[in-house]
C-alpha cells in the first residue's frame, strides 16, 4: 500500500476511511459548522460505475446539494440568511440587510423584532398567507380565558397592550369607566395588583364587587353583621376615604345609646377607642358595640363603692341607676337628681345652701369634692361647728348647739331666757337686746368670747345706784 493511501485508509479495511487523516480544509471544499459531521457518503455518492465520486461534484451553491424548503420565496442565496452553523442560527443582522420585512404588509415594531421567523413562518413557508388583522391571530389561546369577550371590541389585545410588549397594560383608572365599575374616590389610586392578584394566566380581572365586603376585609371583627348594617359599610363609610366616617351625631340617636347632655359633645374616639399599638398581630379592633351601656363601663368609679348600694337600684325598665342614681350627663357637677332628703340628714333651712364641699370634707388638705368619705359626714352641728360659746354650755364634753339654735338661722336664739336661767324677762326687761345686759367679752385659747353665765342678776349690776329707786318711786 502506497504512502498517499495511508491518509485515508488502513490495512485491515478499505471501505474504513480514517477522516482524522484526511485533511479536507485542503480541498475545495473546506468543512465548516455541521458539514464538518457529515458522513462522507452524504455527498460522495456512487457513480455510474457504483464507485463513489470524489470529483466532479457541484458545491457552488447551496441548492446543489440542499432543497428549498421556501419554495422559491426568497431570490437570494441561503448564505444570505444561513451559515454551515446550522439552519436554525438566522443571522437577523443579514435577514435585515436582505430582506426589508418593512415593506410587507405587516412591519415587524417593538418585540415583534425579536421573534424567529419559525415562529410564524411554520414549516420554512414564506409564501404561505398568515392572518395578522387580529392579535388572537397569533395569540392563542386566550390568555385571560375569556374574561373579555363581552367588550365592545372583543377579545382584541390591543385594548390593553402594545406591541413594545404585555407590561405595562395600557388600561387605566381612567379607562376603568368603561367598565361595570368605574373606579372612584380612593379606588382611583388603587394598584392594579391589588384587586387583579397576578397569577400569570389565571389571573382573574372579572371580581366580584357587589359589596365592600368582596374585596375590603372586616376591620369591625363582626359588629356589624346583624341588621341594620349586615357589614354594608357604604352605610358609614364612603369611597373617598374609612374616615371621616358619616355615621352622626344624629344617627347615633338610632343606637341603643342616645347622647344627650355632655356626651354628645364628647368625641367618638374617647369612647370608640383607636388601638393603642395599631402594628400590633393580629391588629387590635375599635369597640362599637358593648354588652352593658352603664355609666361604669367608661366611667370608673371615682367613689370606691360608697354608693353601690344607691347605684343597684333600678329604673321603671329593670335597668340599674348606676351613676345616673347622683348625676346626670349634662355634667358631673349637676347633682339635682340626688335627694339628700332621702338620706339620714335631710337639709333643711341654711343648710340648704351650704355647698357639699363644707361638710363633705376631702382628707389630706384635698379641694376635690370626689376625694370626700361622704358616709363619714357628721350629723349633729358640733361636727361641723366649733363652739363659738368657750365652752360655757359643754355638758359631759359636748356643746349641743340645738339646746339654743336650728339651721334657719343662727340668730336670733332659740334660748327660753325664762326657762333655762334663773333671771326671768319681765317687764321692760322683754325688749331689752341680749347685749344690753351680755357685755362680758374675754380672751379664751387665743379669741375674744361673750360670756353669759356671769352677768349680774342685781338690778345694781346694771343700772346705776339710786336709778332704780327714783323709777320705783314714780
């Protein structure tokens, strides 16, 4: 066997061409991309002579040894779009510079650029019509799965997209009129995400709306789900924003808790409480509804129980007084439902305008009446009053102030000057003043006392010597 064979063939076969020794870049013909794969008897087919030829076989052009899957479309040479690379590689760059897709009927704009040819042209049949009037020419199958199909334009992806791509849509808040909900108030400034939850082609965009409920989640933990309201919050609220809500002062009439007096001009948040730590989880609620509407379900009781037993009687309906039993909800201040004629010292004559603070004493140098032990009131006047006499009348410790006065008036006394001393008043003596005769004023603990038990009883301790006589004698 000769040197030049060895480069293809070996000894033990001849039909075993050893590739790897024959250098075809040194042909005419160099392999390049995948013809550098393909079997050698692709191309080095037998002759007449059932030898195989290895000259004499055409390679000028790509038709020699490749069919036109185009049939004829294009008029320019498969290397102006192809390489040995592989069919599939398009150089776009060459497409463009062969082929202008411009002055088609259809120009290919935005990500149409970018699709493979294949990918509309099926089969490599570039001759063959394809329908592009409409995008669900191409865009199939529906990728909103018919949600659309009752818009005036149908299932038309133009409506809501362009061909620079699907995102961003180019539908609205304000194109949302068009539709059965047209977006309003703080819904206008809503994210479309939102409402529409993506989830690819399951994506739903028709919703229910009917009701607020529908989208927007019980923020009142079921207070309202009874009637009137049945969780309606269009009743309280309204699209342009939760507050301020538009529920009244006026509505709150048709509540079981009508406001009169001071609380209708207390605001809704000091009784309707907003959550002390809003980022809390779950988030606390605001109270609305309350089993008991007692006074003592806000109010705390200032008294400590003194009037617990007052507070537990009821109205003409069973329901307790509570504070109502003192006060009113005009002010704290305004006392005129307490009767203290029902209570163990009824107030009569003075005492009727003596202020609560005067007897109702609060311990401590306190000036807050609602600090007072008001059972621990005194009932007899020394409790109250200080023995203005110097202890002249005490008996047994005690000056009784109602052996000579009652709470009309101080003065004049009540003191029977027959009765109760040894010296009647008779006669001139009748009319004359308790200090014509009482003028025994001395300094006792620090202030000055008119003392009575000492004076005179002789006529001479009054009147002076001889005066008497003379008025006996005429």
């Amino acid at each position: 066997m000769g040197a030049d064979c060895l480069q293809c063939h070996n000894y033990t076969d001849w039909k075993t061409v050893t590739v790897g020794k024959f250098d075809h870049s040194k042909t005419r013909y160099p392999l390049t991309g995948l013809h550098a794969q393909v079997k050698c008897e692709k191309c080095h087919t037998a002759g007449p002579d059932g030898k195989p030829k290895y000259t004499g076989i055409p390679f000028g052009k790509c038709a020699d040894c490749h069919a036109d899957p185009h049939h004829g479309s294009f008029p320019q040479s498969c290397e102006s779009c192809h390489s040995t690379a592989g069919w599939k590689r398009i150089s776009l760059a060459a497409v463009d510079r062969n082929f202008d897709h411009s002055k088609t009927k259809y120009p290919l704009l935005g990500k149409h650029v970018a699709v493979d040819c294949d990918a509309c042209h099926k089969s490599g049949d570039f001759k063959k019509e394809i329908p592009f009037a409409k995008c669900t020419d191409c865009h199939l199958p529906d990728p909103h799965n018919g949600q659309f199909t009752k818009r005036p334009q149908g299932i038309e992806c133009t409506s809501c997209h362009t061909v620079d791509g699907w995102k961003p849509s180019t539908f609205t808040a304000k194109d949302h009129d068009t539709s059965d909900y047209p977006l309003k108030g703080k819904h206008f400034e809503v994210e479309c995400a939102k409402c529409h939850i993506p989830k690819g082609k399951d994506t739903l965009y028709k919703v229910k709306f009917q009701n607020c409920a529908d989208c927007h989640a019980d923020a009142h933990d079921g207070q309202f789900v009874d009637k009137p309201y049945q969780n309606q919050c269009e009743k309280c609220h309204t699209v342009e924003g939760w507050k301020p809500s538009t529920f009244t002062l006026k509505r709150h009439k048709d509540t079981r808790f009508v406001l009169t007096g001071g609380h209708i001009a207390v605001p809704c948040a000091d009784c309707h409480k907003e959550p002390e730590h809003p980022d809390a989880v779950p988030k606390p609620v605001v109270f609305y509804h309350w089993k008991t509407l007692n006074c003592e379900t806000c109010h705390e009781d200032p008294h400590k129980g003194q009037f617990a037993k007052r507070m537990q009687e009821t109205r003409a309906d069973g329901t307790p007084f509570g504070c109502e039993a003192c006060h009113s909800t005009k002010n704290w201040k305004d006392l005129v439902v307490f009767d203290h004629s029902k209570t163990s010292f009824p107030l009569l004559g003075a005492h009727r305008a003596t202020s609560c603070i005067d007897c109702h004493k609060p311990p401590d140098m306190e000036t807050k009446l609602v600090k007072a032990d008001f059972t621990a009131a005194p009932v007899k006047c020394e409790g109250c009053h200080e023995d203005v006499h110097g202890k002249q009348f005490e008996k047994d410790g005690v000056t009784a102030c109602v052996d000579c006065h009652n709470s009309s008036k101080w003065k004049p006394s009540l003191f029977d000057h027959d009765k109760r001393t040894k010296f009647a008043l008779t006669g001139l003596h009748q009319n004359v003043p308790c200090a014509g005769c009482h003028k025994d004023n001395r300094e006792f603990e620090g202030k000055k006392v008119l003392f009575y038990q000492h004076t005179p009883k002789e006529c001479e301790g009054c009147h002076a010597p001889g005066t008497v006589s003379k008025t006996k004698a005429s």
